[in-house]
C-alpha cells in the first residue's frame, strides 16, 4: 500500500494566515477573509491529507460588516483555539492600512462546537494586528499580538505583547508585558508549552518574498526569549526558484500520536514580463516539523524550504491523485437553483441583501440590482469567487438590457477596487446595448476601445475568461457556441499582491456584478456560472 502524502497546498488559492487546531481526532484550518464576506472560512480533516469545506465562521451581519474598510483591510489573521469545551476564534479587524496608522479592532468569540452557534463579539484591545491566545497548564489564558507604533523614529513593529484574559469579566486584565523585541520585522505571534519551554512562533520579514518563521523559547511565559540561533524554521529568501515562494506565518499542531506539523502560507508565482507574479495569492501549506534534542523545532528534513510532498501521519490514507490542492473542487457550475448562494461565493464587505441580490424573483436566476461602481468600498453588487489554478476559465450568461451609459453588468476578473478587468455590458447613444473590457489597473482607470462589440441583436450574452498562467483572455458569444475574442491578450498578473503600488495581501477572484451610476437598480440576470480547471491539452 503506497504511503500517505500530504500535497501542497492543501488549501490553494486565497488561503492566506491559516491558523489549525485539533480537538479529539479532528483537525480544524481556518485563513483569512481581508474584506471579503463571509468571513474566515473553516476546512476539516481527521488525517491532514483529505480537507473539506466546513463554511465560515463570519457568516452574520452582526458579526462582520467591513462597509467602507480599505482594500486589504478587514479580518486579518485569525487564530483558532480550544479551551474549557469551547472554540475560542479570535481575529483582528483593520479599517486603516498604510503610513502611520493601523486602526484595528481585535475581537473573540467563542462556540461549543465549530459549528457554532458563535458568540457576540468580547472587543480585546486595539493596539495591533495578528493575536493568537495562549491557555497555559495553569488554566489561565493570555492573549499574544504585535505591538503597533505609529511614531516618527521609532519601529512601526515595536514587539510582542503578552496581557491574561479573564473569561469570567470577557475582558483582559493586568497589565500588557512586550516579551520581545526584535531588529527584524516580527508579527504573528503563537506560544506553544512542551518539556518546560515556552517556544515562540513568529512570522518574520514581512509577508512578501522576503517572509519567513522564527522560533524563540522561554522558561517563562513572559519571558526573557531567547532567539533560534539557527535563524530562520522556514524561508524561501533565499532560493528565488523554489516552487513555493513567500513562506511563513504559521501555527503547530499535534497529532493524537506526538507528531508535529507546521501550517503555513506560501505563493506560487508564474513568470511574467515584469517578473514573478502570485495570481492566485497566498495559499496554505502544511510541513512536517521535528523537535532537536536541544528542544529547538526543525523542519522533519532539516532543511529551511518547504516541500510540495511530506508524509502524512500515522494510519492516513493516500490522497485523491497527483499534483497540489486535496480539498475537493467545489462546484464548477452554478444553476442558481438554490434558495441562498453556494459557500463558493463572497461578497464584498457586507453580507447579501434582497435589495441588491435574488435568487427567486427570476427563479433559475441569479438577479443583480446594480448599486455603486466597481471602485466602491461601500455598496458593491458583486459576487466572486476565488481562483484555485492560473489555468482555468470562468463562463456564464446575463439578461441584461442597460438604456444609460450608467447601467453595467458582467464578467469581471478581480483584485481589488484599484485593479480588476471588467468584461460588461452597456449602453452606447446611436449603437444601443455594447460590449466591451474596461480596466482598473492600480487605480487608474481606461477603457479598451479595441475590444467594443455591439450586441442589440444577440439572443443572449455568454461572457467567457480565460487564465492561462500570465494570461487572460476574454470572449463572448450570442448562443453559447459561437464565440467572439474579445479585446487583447491581457496581463493576468496584474491581479496578484505584487503589482501595483500599495501593499495588497488577497488573491484573484472571478465572478459578476452589475452597476446602476443613477440609483435606479436596473437588474441584471445571471442564468449560471461555470468555473472549470483547465487540463494540459486545452
């Protein structure tokens, strides 16, 4: 029989933070959502190799609304942990990114099964991003965060903070205590208690391509902390070809037999005229790890690079096949026949409404009422979904019937606000309903005149994108099989943290949306939507 193997990414595409916990047989993954809705989704699994879906936690109106949050803002980085017969989640969100400030909320909550039901929100404190807790031997428990600083001439990263919780006040209490400090950029704080140590797991160097993971230990919870005097667990800084680029930020978990592993994000990148680009952002990734003698923690290979295959635990099956990604594929197509979207889809920043989004007044139908511009952080009409492959293709077909130049509705390959392609439909004097590819590309705004089709007379309007690694192409067809180009090849990796000018910390995503400039909330009509990987013939 062919041992197990867990194959990376396990999670792929948009994945990114992922914070693990097992309880009982059970392993639990959760990632986070920036400014997308539902919030921080949840994968299962009783052996590390076979993950499923297991919905968000995030999931209510009144336990997440982001209206108006920056682009890479939102829920960062939440940690799932167990303690006292409950799930205790808790997470950070950021309404304010970029220089100085970082206004941020960091919020728990609790439920007896991951199921839910969750509780209100207990607010934390504001004083950094990234917390995790700790539930010592002792039973008490201690939240762990960044410590942000704003000042001129000082470290914006200004260390770890440690301060107790009290779950009987929901509040902390005591003083915060900074347990380290460190030249180097240092965020994601976990602690971990084994043979008398408290070993600190930090994320380092910034999450781009200089990112990493860095140990230290303590005989005492509030420290002194001694550094790895190895460096780096994990990198890639160093080996710019590596197939899984950006490696860090990650969580331990333990195996009911004592064997540990490392959750992890990492990019992989595709080449590109300006350079490597991560379409599909940053994925989870799973490592086996090891304990020296001098109780320092190791790659189980000794190395500092992760791996696409490592053994899985004891008595786990063999995967699904070859290549990355053991999650099931979600469903490729969409009928919209349901009463409620499908857990595949997101929103931005607020949950699903009747005013804007239905599924039963066309039944069959996913029906839009266009709101606010693609460039909106506030009333978008959008619904998306991740990509998992640079080689895919996503198709649908609209009713759509604009008489104004404000009406909108389509196919659109998203980013961001600052940066998407937008496949749609329009309203032209002297040519009635038209076709045509406008671009964001950070920030800046064009349309592409090339790529203009009139389409008054179609039946209907099927619109298609194509991701081929750096590519992407769009076409549309009147029947479904005859099909049109549509505008120039174009530069999928654009959609990716590494274009552009600001700090952006997603992944692509594909889906549709509608417009209405006047607020009259003309609807658009989506029949379905298919989204299928690509194999190596097409």
């Amino acid at each position: 029989m062919t041992a197990a193997r867990i194959r990376n990414p396990v999670l792929p595409g948009f994945h990114p933070d992922p914070g693990i916990v097992r309880v009982c047989a059970e392993y639990f993954l959760v990632t986070s959502t920036f400014e997308w809705f539902p919030g921080v989704p949840v994968h299962r699994s009783t052996d590390l190799v076979h993950w499923t879906p297991a919905g968000h936690i995030l999931d209510r109106p009144d336990l997440l609304d982001l209206r108006g949050v920056a682009d890479s803002a939102g829920v960062w980085a939440p940690s799932l942990s167990y303690h006292d017969e409950r799930f205790w989640l808790v997470h950070s969100i950021v309404r304010t990114v970029g220089h100085p400030y970082k206004d941020v909320d960091n919020l728990l909550i609790t439920a007896p099964s991951i199921d839910g039901p969750w509780s209100e929100p207990v607010f934390l404190n504001s004083s950094g991003f990234d917390p995790s807790f700790f539930h010592d031997e002792d039973g008490r428990s201690w939240l762990l965060n960044l410590q942000w600083d704003p000042r001129d001439g000082h470290p914006s990263f200004a260390g770890i903070v440690l301060q107790e919780y009290d779950a009987g006040k929901r509040a902390l209490i005591g003083r915060p205590r900074t347990i380290l400090t460190h030249g180097e950029l240092v965020e994601g704080p976990n602690v971990y208690r084994r043979d008398g140590w408290y070993h600190l797991m930090l994320a380092e160097g910034g999450t781009g391509w200089n990112h990493g993971i860095l140990m230290a230990r303590s005989r005492e919870l509030a420290g002194p902390y001694e550094l790895d005097p190895r460096g780096s667990l994990l990198t890639t800084r160093d080996a710019p070809g590596w197939p899984l680029q950006k490696a860090g930020h990650g969580e331990l978990v333990e195996t009911p037999e004592g064997e540990w592993y490392l959750a992890h994000l990492a990019s992989r990148p595709v080449a590109t005229p300006d350079g490597p680009r991560c379409v599909l952002g940053r994925e989870t990734c799973l490592q086996r790890v090891t304990w020296t003698d001098d109780a320092w923690l190791r790659l189980a290979d000794g190395g500092r690079l992760p791996s696409l295959e490592v053994a899985a635990p004891m008595g786990a099956e063999p995967g699904p096949g070859p290549g990355p990604g053991p999650v099931p594929v979600p469903v490729l197509r969409d009928d919209f026949d349901s009463v409620s979207l499908g857990g595949h889809w997101s929103t931005l920043r607020r949950a699903p409404a009747p005013d804007w989004l239905s599924l039963g007044e066309r039944p069959g139908h996913l029906r839009l009422r266009g709101r606010q511009s693609p460039h909106s952080r506030f009333d978008q009409s959008l619904v998306a979904r991740r990509l998992t492959s640079v080689r895919c293709e996503a198709t649908t077909v609209v009713d759509f019937r604009p008489a104004h130049f404000g009406q909108l509705a389509g196919l659109i390959c998203w980013y961001d606000t600052s940066t998407h392609y937008y496949l749609r439909l329009t309203h032209a004097e002297g040519k009635g309903r038209v076709l045509g590819i406008v671009l964001t590309d950070d920030g800046a705004y064009s349309e592409l005149p090339e790529s203009e089709l009139a389409t008054d007379d179609w039946p209907s309007v099927h619109l298609r994108a194509r991701f081929d690694e750096a590519e992407l192409r769009f076409s549309a067809s009147p029947d479904g099989m005859d099909w049109h180009p549509v505008g120039p090849v174009l530069d999928a990796g654009k959609l990716s943290d590494d274009h552009g000018s600001r700090l952006r910390f997603t992944g692509a995503f594909v889906g549709v949306c509608a417009q209405d400039l006047g607020g009259t909330r003309t609807p658009a009509d989506f029949d379905w939507f298919e989204l299928r990987e690509l194999d190596g013939r097409e």
